[in-house]
C-alpha cells in the first residue's frame, strides 16, 4: 500500500505502532517504548521546523548530540535510534521514502557495565525477613520468591496466568518478548510460598481469576506495582542493597553459573535472543574466580 505523501508524522506513527504489535509480534512494552522515542523526535523536528521526510545525516547527528545533552547514556540513545531506523525502515517499506537514512548511522559504543546481584545468603536473609501475616504479605513474597526461583522478567511476572503454573513438573509457562514462549522450572522454596498464597489469593477482590498475581481491586499487578513491592520490601527492612526485579534477575542468572549451569541453559531460562546478551554473566563469576584464586593461592605467600 502506497501512502500519500503529505500524510502527517502523527498518521504514520499510529501506523507504524499498528504494524510492530500486529505484525512483528513486539510485546506492548516495547511497543510504549518505540512510541515515547518518535514523540520525543517528533516534537524536537517540529521545534526545528526539520522536514521528518528529508532528515539528513547531519541533522540526526545533531539530534543525537541534543540527547547527549540531555544526560542520556549511550545506551538510551543507541535505543532512541534503533527506534528510529526501524520507523524509517517502515517507511520505505510502504514507499513513502525510497531510502532510510538511519542505517548510514551507527550506535554509539555502549560499555558493558556488571548488573548488580545478591548473594545467596543475602536473598536468603531478605526472604526469610518477610513476613506472612497478612494476604498482601504472602503474596509479596511469593512474588519476590517466583522472581529470583524463575529468574523472569516483570512485565511476565504482571501477565502470568494462573493455567501457565504446571504442578505435575514444577514448570512454568512464560511469554517473553516478542510474544516468544518458553518454560522455566521452580523448586519447592516457590512450590510452599505458592500455594500459600494460591490459598489466600481468594480473599482479595477478585474481578479476573486469570492473572496469578492480582491487587486490592481484583486486577493484574501492574509493572510499576510490582516494582513498587519490590522497593517496599527494600525499605521496609532496610536491605543494604537497592533491590529491584531486575536486581533479582540478575541474581538468578549468576548464581546459576556459580554452580556450574552452562551459558546456553541460562540464555534459553532467561530468554535472551542472543548469547552475547547472556555472557555478561560470565564477567561476574570470572572477576570472582580471580578474586578467589588471589587471595587464596599459596603463590601470595611465597611473595
């Protein structure tokens, strides 16, 4: 299909937006995300009087630096333009452009920092510090517990249903990004939290039995309530370290390697695309390997 030319941006963002859920299958997180970064670029090529058409290299440089002048790091903007070449590669496909300028631009060099993580005893300690005296209390827990066990991400922790929980096998049903499906396994540590709460989940107002995780009102727990929990927990027992899913994630991912889980294993659990995504994890038990062996190997002695 042919668009007319003097459509606005506006029209073809929608569109757009439209085309990445309904044909690319992206989940409707990334989808909020793509969206924030062509309003960003729109309002900002407005305020320029630029010509969203007839962007030139130059002009992206300069947009580029404007984001650098704004304090974002490498990494946002490398994801603001990742946007944007996508959106402009929609373009062509459609044959409003015959070419997408976005590609002759290459993302700035992100470092690769190490995510922060727990240790064993510290998620112990944290765990066994929450306590169950109320509804809200074992399902916070439950929560905290399902996220470090499985290792999954909040937005699939927010849509997890009730029927994707596999008793039988301890196994998990979980649609990650891209609406990709894949199982992660539990074990009895989740199993008794879970069916605590599983036992007290009907004594909230429940409107939709789907979602596992649900709030006062009856509905799913949202990402933010989720993240807002987490902290809650971070506060209320004034952990060391600033918590977080991500943090729990994170934790997962290590510990598993620590003892002995190979990289491709914890790649397909978390659900990573790309193994380079995963072997990040693999810094964090190197540098402690090294940590280990110099201060534990006779050599230091000898010295």
């Amino acid at each position: 299909m042919v668009y007319n030319l003097i459509m606005k941006i506006d029209d073809l963002i929608e569109k757009y937006l439209e085309y990445i859920v309904k044909e690319l299958n992206y989940s409707p997180v990334t989808m909020e995300d793509y969206h924030s970064d062509l309003i960003m670029y729109k309002e900002y090529i407005n305020k320029h009087n630029l010509s969203f058409l007839k962007i030139t290299k130059l002009q992206i440089i300069d947009y580029l630096k404007y984001l650098d002048s704004l304090h974002y790091s490498n990494k946002s903007i490398s994801r603001h333009l990742s946007s944007l070449r996508s959106f402009y590669s929609y373009l062509v496909e459609i044959k409003v452009l015959d070419s997408n300028v976005f590609r002759s631009i290459r993302n700035p060099k992100v470092e690769k920092k190490l995510p922060n993580y727990l240790s064993v005893l510290e998620v112990e300690e944290i765990i066994n510090s929450i306590e169950e005296k109320t509804k809200e209390d074992i399902r916070d827990k439950c929560l905290f517990e399902l996220l470090y066990s499985t290792g999954i991400r909040v937005s699939e922790a927010s849509n997890m249903l009730i029927t994707d929980i596999v008793d039988s096998n301890k196994s998990i049903r979980v649609i990650g990004k891209g609406n990709k499906e894949r199982i992660v396994y539990y074990g009895s540590y989740l199993e008794d939290i879970l069916s605590k709460y599983l036992k007290v989940r009907e004594e909230f107002n429940v409107n939709n039995l789907a979602y596992l995780f649900i709030n006062q009102n009856g509905g799913k727990l949202s990402r933010e309530s989720i993240e807002y929990i987490i902290k809650k927990i971070n506060n209320k027992y004034l952990l060391k370290h600033k918590i977080s899913p991500h943090v729990l994630r994170h934790s997962f991912a290590t510990h598993l390697l620590d003892n002995g889980a190979d990289i491709k294993s914890v790649q397909e659990l978390l659900g990573h695309e790309s193994l380079n995504t995963t072997e990040i994890y693999t810094h964090i038990s190197n540098d402690r390997l090294r940590s280990v062996y110099l201060k534990c190997h006779p050599n230091k002695k000898r010295q």
